[in-house]
C-alpha cells in the first residue's frame, strides 16, 4: 500500500484553511492531510487519490509551514 510507504516520506505541507487541512506533493502526486477531530478521533487522515489512511502521530520525516 502506497499510503503506508509515505509515513517514511520527506513530504513538506503547506496548511490551507478553507480546506482544512495540508497540502503536500510526493513524486509530482498531490496528497492531502486532513485534521481531525482529536483526540476522539486519530489527529489526522491523510488522503491520495481514493486512498486513505488515518495517522496518529507525526511522521518525523515531515515538515509543516507555519501558518502566519
């Protein structure tokens, strides 16, 4: 599974507030990361194509841009 392999994946991820979650590229591939509700449910999902996967923790090859 594709989605799996991305947790070990350098992905940088720019916040968009009108979507409510991030948006990153991985081999020219958008990707979206989407916040949830936490802690009643996993803090995030992170969607490619019509896969997802739900993340607990922060993967630590992942960057996030701070929001001004």
């Amino acid at each position: 599974m594709i989605l799996k392999n991305l947790l070990s994946e350098p992905i940088h991820w720019k916040f968009n507030s009108e979507a409510g979650g991030y948006y990153g590229l991985w081999n020219d591939e958008m990707l979206f990361l989407r916040l949830n509700d936490f802690p009643d449910e996993p803090l995030y999902t992170l969607i490619f194509g019509l896969e997802e996967i739900n993340v607990e923790d922060r993967p630590p090859a992942w960057t996030f841009e701070q929001s001004c």
